[in-house]
C-alpha cells in the first residue's frame, strides 16, 4: 500500500506544479491509501489528515475549474481592441478557450486571510495536540498535530490559488520526515523529502509561469 501511495504521490506532485486540474483526482487516491499506511501506524492526526485531503480534493477540483474560468485573457483583450472583424473576434475565443485550460493563476492572501489562517491554525493545533496527548497512543503528537494543523490550512490555500501556499508546504515537509522516518516508513520519508524540494521549485514556477489574479 506504501508503495501505491509513494507512485500516486509522486504523479500528484508533477500535476500540481503545473496547476493541472486533474492532480486532485491523482491527491484523492493517494490520500486513501495513505489513510491506510498511516492507522498501521498509529499516526492518528496524519490518518484524518489524508480523509480530510479526499474531501479537499473533491472542493479544489471545483474551485480550480471556476477560476480557470475567470482568468483574465490579454491576448484576446489586444485582440478585441486592434481587430473588430469577425476573423479577430474568433481568434480572441479560441486564445481565451486555451488560456483558461492551460494557464496558470494565483492569489496572494488578504489581511482577512492571513489573520484568520493563523487563528484556525492556533485552534486546530491546540485541539489535535490535546487529543493526540490524552486520547490516543500517538508516539510523536507534537510533530503530527502541527504537521498535519499546517497542512489544513496549507490545502485551503492551495485551493484558492494562494502563492505562499508553497512555503508552508516546505515546512510541513521538513517536519513531516523526522516524523516518519521515526516510524520507519522510510519511502514515504523520501516521497516528503521530495516534496520539500519540489515546493520549493513550485514557488518559483508559479511566480514565473502565472498570470495574478485578484484576491477575494
């Protein structure tokens, strides 16, 4: 099961730095079976954290195909203004049609955003920690509360396209690895290493490669 997790985790990685829709589908099959792999575990936090990721999958696949329908076109904006014949006007649609599929977007965070994150944040984390602490068995709760808390907030921001979503990816990462690696799931430990590097790249990609959009 690690290893279909590991090879499903891997493709998810790739479609999202290229902000390709169907990643979402790839996230909802690796997060079950990451489910699995980690109640053998007894990581308790990073088992409701992947149900939670399936749930999230299903939401950000919706809220990718709506901006994607929003997203501002400026060739077909120069289209409009230079050319007002019939043979300009369906050359904009088409260009409009491809950018909206293939484009890639992205917010930055409001101060509405921002504050609330970290009060949801805070919460989370204070609740899962005394859970994980007084309820369960977890060997590592400190580690596997804030990871997974983090990770929330991360994949809320990633399905409205926030840009910083990235830098809290490289953190939850970096923890992520001493978390597992303690438990001995050593491949998946690689899978984490690999995410931490490649969030890293997704940052730059993204502020390269995207078109910025408005925040709401």
């Amino acid at each position: 099961m690690e290893i279909f997790a590991f090879i499903t985790g891997i493709a998810y990685l790739v479609l999202e730095i290229f902000q390709n829709k169907y990643m979402w589908l790839v996230n909802l099959l690796c997060a079950a079976a990451y489910a699995v792999v980690f109640a053998q575990s007894r990581l308790y936090a990073a088992m409701g954290l992947q149900i939670y990721y399936v749930l999230m999958s299903i939401y950000g696949f919706w809220a990718w195909q709506r901006d994607k329908r929003i997203t501002p076109d400026p060739v077909q904006d120069s289209l409009l203004k230079d050319n007002a014949d019939s043979d300009s006007l369906e050359t904009a649609s088409i260009s409009d049609s491809s950018a909206g599929e293939n484009g890639i977007v992205y917010r930055y965070p409001t101060v509405k955003w921002l504050v609330g994150s970290l009060l949801a944040f805070s919460l989370i984390f204070t609740l899962m920690l005394t859970f994980l602490r007084n309820m369960t068995g977890d060997p590592m709760p400190v580690a596997d509360a804030f990871s997974t808390s983090l990770s929330i907030v991360a994949t809320v921001w990633l399905s409205r396209s926030f840009i910083h979503q990235w830098i809290m990816w490289i953190v939850v990462n970096v923890v992520s690895v001493g978390l597992f690696l303690s438990q001995g799931l050593y491949l998946t430990s690689v899978l984490y290493m690999i995410y931490a590097l490649s969030a890293l790249y997704g940052f730059f990609h993204w502020k390269k490669k995207g078109i910025q959009i408005e925040s709401v």
